[in-house]
C-alpha cells in the first residue's frame, strides 16, 4: 500500500519542477529497487526528489483538512464540561 502513494506525489512533484513526467510503474521501482538498491537511488534520485517536493506540498493542506473535519466533528459531539452552560453560574463551589 504504502509504495502506491509514492506515484500521486511524484506527478505532483513532476509538474512543480515542469519536468517531463517519468514513465515508471511501481511493480518496475518494485523490482529496480529489490534488484540494486543503490543503483535504482541514483537512476531515480531527481524523481525522488520530485516525489518528496510533492508530498511537502501536499502535507500540510492534508493536516489541515483533516484537523478542521475533526475539530467539526469534535465540536459536534463533544460534551460540556463541569461548570461550562446548565442551570449554574459556571464558577466552581468553594470548599469549605
């Protein structure tokens, strides 16, 4: 699964840097890399950078949209806590 989301932030990478997108399908990075490690890094290295680009672009639009449906949701079905609305005025009682 995770290999699969490398190929969306490379395209996005790709047209960040106007480069001519790579033809390249995950099952041949599959085996490149499983083959020669090293040789598939260097082969590739510019189109890892476009990927890594693309997911820093990405990122923080993805956090945000994900906190502010989340902060929604919460606030849709959070429950008040001690003292906040009701019948009281909201202050602690004081122990005596």
């Amino acid at each position: 699964m995770k290999p699969l989301l490398i190929l969306p932030f490379l395209r996005i990478g790709e047209r960040l840097f106007q480069a001519t997108p790579m033809p390249i399908s995950l099952v041949e990075l599959t085996r490149h890399f499983g083959e020669a490690p090293l040789a598939t890094l260097q082969e590739f290295s510019w189109s890892f950078v476009h990927a890594i680009t693309g997911w820093l672009v990405v990122s923080p639009l993805l956090l945000a949209l994900i906190f502010s449906i989340l902060l929604a949701i919460f606030n849709l079905t959070s429950w008040p806590w001690p003292g906040e609305g009701g019948s009281g005025s909201g202050k602690t009682p004081a122990v005596s």
